[in-house]
C-alpha cells in the first residue's frame, strides 16, 4: 500500500490538469503571503537597516572568503541540522518535522506533475509516506510534548491561538494525508478524508500571511547576519565576554547593567521549564 501512488487513482475522476492547477496555487499562495508578511512586519526593511547600522560599528572588516564561510556554516547548523536548538528533544522534533514536509512537498510534486496518469517508481510513493510519517510523528512530539506554553505555563494541550495556526494546520495536513491514502478503495470514508487534506493544505498554504510560516525564510537570513556581527565586531551594538575591555561595558543599552559582570551565569538555562 505505501509503495503504490495515492494520486493515480485519484486522477481517475479529478484530471491530472486539474492537480497541477492546485499544486502552483498553493506555491503561489504560499509566496505571496511570505511578502506580504515581509511587508507588513517590514523584516526586509529592519535586516538591510540593522546590517547597514552593524557596517557602521564594525570593528574589523569581514572578507569574501570569510563571509562563504560564515554562510556555509549557517546553513550547516541553523538550517540543515537545526543546532540553534540546546534542547535536544526539541531539536529531533524540529528535524522530523522539517524533513518530512520537504519529503512530502517534493514527491507530492513528483507524483501530481510526473506520475499522475502512469504507474511511479514504488520508491516516490514510499518516500511520499515516510515523508507524511515523518511530519506527523515530529509535529505530535512536539504538541503534546515539547510545546512550550504547556510545559512552563500550564495551558492545555487542546487550547488553541492563532500562534498554533501553523502547526496544526501541518499536523492535518500529514494525518489526512495517510488516511487518504490507507483508505483507497473504502469509497464515502476515503473521500471525506481527501476532503479534509485538501482543505488542511489549502489551510496551511493559504494562511502563511497570518501563520509562523513565512518565519522560516526569514530566519537563516537573521542566523547568518548575527554571526557576520560577530565576526566584524559589531556584535548587534552588544557587549561581548570575550573582549573585557572597558568600552564592552558601556555597550549595555541599560545604565543599572553596566556595572554588571560581563558573565552573569546560566540564567534561564539553569533549569528546564517543568513546573507544571
């Protein structure tokens, strides 16, 4: 059953014309409320002032070669394996869920735009399901395990804010997709949970303007200018431990934190957020 293309038999009644149609909606939907969202939190805007500002305080000049590395870097640890994330479970969870939404986004194409009408490869439909799996079991972690206004403020699981509207709507999106799928053939049931992947993904794709979604694209940029800031000395107009020179002292924005000590221990990271 996992190796077998859910949408070749779906494309018996729903013409493959028809399929590709709704995958380039939602690339558009998706992109065009990732601009929208960039115009109206003005990210672009704060990043270009904030890396022309970080220029200005430069205390060193960062070169090309430099700055390759500095990129290659970012997308080593912030991108590709997550490394931001100390907590461990939370990073699992963030590299589950990331890898199975690419995997189902790029064998739902390949599927919808290569196979729809003749017999894929059984290894499409099989990375298709694991995809889905992947994206459902590191979504599920992290919702009722990881999510933080549970585990340190005490809400409940089912209790909902616009904030979850990406997540659940990911969630759905993988969960009705292998019921879809476990269901060919059962005729009104399998339908109704067509129905309701469709309506999750035009969900997911549709509200990116108003969801964490596009937040994904703007964080690698954000990664990789904090640590260019680093490297050229600028450090985002902050003091740095490494350097205990006098002037790193007066670099804190609040007066009462100037005679502070530069190190001031684990803070938050004493301790996990379980009280509840």
């Amino acid at each position: 059953m996992i190796t077998s293309n859910p949408f070749a038999e779906l494309a018996a009644v729903i013409p493959p014309a028809a399929m590709q149609t709704y995958v380039v909606l939602m690339v558009l939907l998706a992109a065009g409320g990732t601009i929208l969202d960039i115009l109206h939190k003005k990210s672009a805007k704060y990043f270009f002032e904030n890396a022309k500002k970080a220029q200005q305080d430069a205390t060193r000049s960062v070169g090309t070669g430099e700055k390759v590395g500095i990129a290659l870097k970012t997308v080593g640890k912030e991108v590709l394996t997550s490394g931001e994330f100390d907590n461990q479970q939370r990073r699992m969870s963030h590299l589950l869920t990331m890898y199975g939404f690419i995997l189902l986004v790029v064998t739902t194409a390949i599927l919808i735009f290569g196979y729809a009408a003749d017999p894929a490869p059984a290894i499409i439909p099989l990375l298709w399901h694991l995809g889905a799996l992947m994206l459902a079991g590191g979504g599920y972690w992290f919702w009722f395990g990881i999510r933080v206004d549970v585990s340190s403020e005490g809400k409940p699981w089912y209790q909902l804010e616009r904030a979850d509207l990406f997540i659940v709507s990911l969630l759905a999106t993988a969960t009705f997709a292998l019921l879809w799928s476990f269901t060919q053939g059962f005729g009104a049931i399998n339908w109704l949970f067509f129905a309701l992947f469709v309506a999750a993904t035009t969900a997911l794709f549709g509200t990116v303007y108003w969801s964490k979604f596009a937040h994904m694209f703007f964080k690698p940029a954000a990664a990789y200018q904090k640590r260019l800031t680093k490297a050229d000395g600028s450090a985002e107009n902050l003091p740095t431990i490494s350097r205990a020179e006098p002037e790193q002292q007066q670099r804190h924005s609040m007066e009462l934190l100037r005679d502070a000590p530069m190190d001031m221990g684990l803070g938050i990271k004493r301790e996990a957020p379980n009280h509840y």
